[in-house]
C-alpha cells in the first residue's frame, strides 16, 4: 500500500529541485553581471551601478544561491556559487593606496562631512558640530534655512567659525564649507548641486579644499552622475603630488564604483580606510551601520595621515556625518 504514496512524492520532490535549481541561476546571474561589471572596471549601466554601491550585500543571495544548488543537486550551481563566493570576497578588499607619510607633522585637523538631507539635518548637525569641534566641515544639501542657522551658530561674535565659502541654493542645490582656519574663496567644481571651493591656509601651508556632491546614480542619469565623478577627478589629479588637498562630501558612490576608484587613483587616498573604516556604511541612515553603503567621504591627499574616523547620527538626515582626525605632514 505504500508504493503509490512514494511514487507520488517523487514527482513533488522533482519539482521541487527543478525550482530551486532555476532560483539558483537566476540569482547567481543577477551577481554574476555585478561582478563581472566590477571585474570589467565598469559600472555598466542601470541597475548596476545601484547594486554595485550594495556589493558586500550580495554575499547573501549568492550564498542562498549555492544552498539551493546544493538542495537541487546541480553541480553546476554549486561550482557557480563558489566561484562568486570567491569573487565577492576578492572585491570586498578595501581598494586604493595605504602607507604613512614620510615627512614630519605639521598640523593637526579634524574634518567632518555631512549631508543635511534638504536642510533637515541643520539642526541636529549645529549640536554635533559644537560637540566635536572639528577645524573645517564640509555640508551637502544646506539649503538657505540651513545656511542662515549655519551663521547665527558658528559666524557670529565668538562663534568659532568666522571663515565661509558656499552656493546658496534650494533644495538639495545649496552646499557650504565652513572652517576655523583662514579660506580664500577658489573655483569650485561646477555641478548640477552646488560644490563650492577654497584655498585654507592651515598653519602657514596652503590645502586645497574641494566640497564633493555629485547626481546620484538614478536611472536615467548615470551618465551625469558618471560625468560629475569625472569632474571631481579631474579637480583631484590637477593638484599634482605637491599640493596637499581634501576633497570630501557625499560622492553618491562608493569603492566598488568604478567612476570613485578613479578619484583614488589619482592618488588621493580615502581617510576612513586609514583610520580602519573602510566599509562603514554611512547611507540610508536608517538601517546603517546593518545595512548601507558608503558613500561619504573625505579623501585626502598623501601628505596626510589619518587617526581616527567617526560616523554620527544626524537627526532628520538620510546620512551618517563622517569626522575624521588628519594629521597633516611637511612634503618630502
């Protein structure tokens, strides 16, 4: 009486592998055009350059990948899910230059970056400026109710702050760099977003200071997110290897995207990667540090060491403020 029952189960649990086994390709398709995008020194095109920001992450589809192989029994699936178990694993390495400058220290700086979210963050971030005292901060989307509490806080008698440069604009389009350190006001890179420049003069020595806000990668725009990255390259690589530089803000991209790695490239090196950060994610807010990317940053030319980098909390922000402690090093 049993042999009917165990013949009808064999077609159930046939069914059953087959499903598993095209679940399985077709997650393991899905991060094989990410990976081979990021082995192509790529972003490809929508939807890759977003999950690309989210390559950690896909360790977990590629690992419930390889289970279902293994529970369909396909040898393929299982070799497959190796190999981008593997790959994945390769490319999560921190990319870009390390190693401690040579000359002798000059000055001591802290530095934060934070996108304000359209300015919702304002308030939250004037306390956490007065907590951290930083010597210069870089704010992203600081529309104009933003910029004026940004002065009455920090511009003001005793206010600590007395030097400014900025784009005043709305929306995200505003962005402002202000510092305790003298700035002279310098061509910024030109955007759809507001990135201001200056020359700061820190201790007799002249750094370079670039605001970085790029278009995210939208579909639609990838192109002139991938241009605004190439902008702010170009900025990078003209200061040559005698000009010290910090370029810092919301880049909308993280390592894994090809359009940053070229930045780094020119041989600014990213601080919180110095200082033992390299993958703390800093965006959406919300779920970070569980889940996110990083995507702000503050990058450094390499007469600076980095010790130490912070991400905080900003009430009414989708962004974590980045501050980083540089020290910054007489040029050999």
């Amino acid at each position: 009486m049993t042999a009917p029952a165990e013949s009808e189960d064999r077609p159930t649990r046939s069914g059953g592998r087959r499903a598993a086994a095209w679940a399985c390709g077709l997650l393991l398709a899905g991060v094989s055009v990410v990976v081979g995008c990021r082995a192509a020194d790529s972003d490809g095109i929508t939807p890759v350059p977003q999950l690309l920001a989210f390559l950690p992450w896909l360790l977990a589809p590629t690992g419930l990948g390889l289970l279902l192989a293994l529970f369909a029994r396909q040898p393929l699936g299982m070799v497959w899910g190796v190999l981008m178990l593997g790959a994945l694993a390769w490319y999560i390495e921190p990319y870009g230059r390390t190693g401690e400058p040579t000359g002798s220290p000059v000055a001591q700086l802290r530095v934060m970056t934070s996108n304000v979210q359209f300015g919702r963050g304002a308030r939250a971030l004037v306390a956490a400026v007065e907590r951290h005292r930083p010597y210069i901060v870089f704010v992203e989307e600081c529309e104009y109710t933003c910029s004026a509490a940004l002065k009455k806080a920090f511009q003001g008698p005793g206010g600590g702050y007395p030097y400014r440069v900025s784009v005043e604009g709305a929306g995200s389009n505003g962005s402002v760099i202000i510092s305790r350190f003298p700035l002279a006001v310098a061509d910024g890179v030109r955007g759809t977003m507001g990135m201001p420049g200056a020359v700061a003069d820190v201790q007799g020595h002249a750094v370079r200071l670039q605001l970085a806000h790029p278009m995210p990668p939208l579909p639609g725009q990838v192109g002139l997110w991938r241009h605004e990255l190439g902008e702010l390259r170009a900025y990078a690589a003209a200061g040559g290897k005698d000009s010290s530089t910090i370029l810092a803000g919301d880049f909308n991209a993280s390592q894994d995207h090809a359009a940053f790695r070229r930045i780094l490239d020119t041989g600014l090196r990213d601080s919180a990667r110095l200082a033992g950060s390299p993958r703390t994610p800093s965006w959406p807010a919300r779920t970070a540090p569980t889940l996110g990317a990083q995507i702000d940053h503050v990058l450094v030319s390499r007469d600076f060491s980095a010790n130490a980098a912070t991400f905080l909390g900003i009430a009414g922000s989708d962004h974590r403020a980045l501050v980083v402690d540089i020290t910054l090093h007489q040029h050999k």
